[in-house]
C-alpha cells in the first residue's frame, strides 16, 4: 500500500549544496517550500547583513545574541516563542545566562523555507527593541 502512494505524487528534483533531493511538488508550492534560488540569495543577503549566517553541515540558519542580562534573554525568547507557535514554525534554540543560539530551518521540506526568513526577520526586530 505505502509503494502505491508513493507512485501517486510528481515528484520534483531538487538540488542544493551539490546534493539532489526529490520532494513531492505538492510541498513545493507551500510556504513551507524551499526557497528559489533567486529568493534565497535575495533573501539570504539581507539576513547575512543582520549577523545571520548559513551552516555548513545543513541548510538552515545560526544566529548567536547577547543580552544583558538573563532576564533579558528569556524576555526575548518568550516573545520569540509567541510569534513562533503563531506561525507554527519552532526554532531550535539554546540559552545560557544572556546569551541565545538560534537554529532556523524547516523540517518540512528539509531545509529553508519562507517561513525561516519569517521568523529571522521577526527575531531580528524583537532584538532590536530589547
């Protein structure tokens, strides 16, 4: 049975950090899809310029902030956590004290998508007014 479901979707090539993954197009057109390459090099320069940078190992995005204090910290992740269960889309995150690692990347489509971009803009501006 799961074989005869696997043959009903398209299937479309993707390639990305000389690897090919096949994803059903369905997911492609979502906005958890990933990002066209002229999206994502747009996009992706943006968010370089605000101190986000690519990870080798995976396609996602790393972010480190400090605060000045913890209750600064947890104050930004409380709000970033609000937005984040909004969109329904979780960053992967560490704390220590002031200081706060961000992972983003959708596990979806396995890798980044719009709402990535979203959510990095939106850390961006919670950032700022902290």
């Amino acid at each position: 049975m799961g074989w005869l479901m696997f043959t009903r979707f398209q299937w479309q090539r993707v390639f990305h950090k000389q690897r090919l993954f096949f994803l059903p197009a369905a997911e492609m057109a979502t906005d958890a899809s990933w990002l066209s390459p002229a999206e994502r090099d747009q996009l992706l320069m943006e968010l370089k310029a605000t101190g986000w940078v690519e990870l080798e190992e995976r396609d996602a995005l790393y972010k480190e902030l400090h605060f000045k204090t913890f209750n600064q910290a947890f104050g930004f992740m409380s709000r970033v956590a609000l937005q984040a269960e909004k969109m329904n889309h979780h960053p992967e995150w560490f704390n220590v004290y002031n200081k706060v690692q961000i992972t983003l990347t959708t596990h979806d489509c396995g890798g980044l998508s719009k709402k990535d971009i979203r959510l990095a803009k939106f850390i961006d501006k919670v950032a700022l007014t902290m």
